[in-house]
C-alpha cells in the first residue's frame, strides 16, 4: 500500500498506512525477519510445515 501512494505522490507514515490498511481490511503478505538471530534448522522445519 505505501508504494502505490508513494507512486500516487502521497507521503504517509506508517501509523496512517496501518489505519487506512485495518480500515479496508487489507493485511500484509510479507513476513518479516529481524535479523536478530539466524534460521536454525528446528526454525526452518517449522517453516515448511506452516508454508
């Protein structure tokens, strides 16, 4: 959603991206990864048993 209005020359904050996101029921498909410890093996089965 930020990027079709950074496309459209709308500047938005995350804050107001989240509301208009929550208002219109759209929910993100990318997971995010913190980087703040790397993928263990036991991690990764997991994974592939929710994906």
């Amino acid at each position: 959603m930020s990027f079709e209005l950074k496309e459209q020359g709308i500047r938005a904050s995350r804050p107001r991206i989240a509301r208009l996101m929550r208002k219109y029921q759209i929910q993100s498909i990318v997971r995010k990864n913190t980087g703040s410890r790397p993928l263990t093996p036991t991690m990764a089965s997991r994974w592939q048993r929710i994906t």
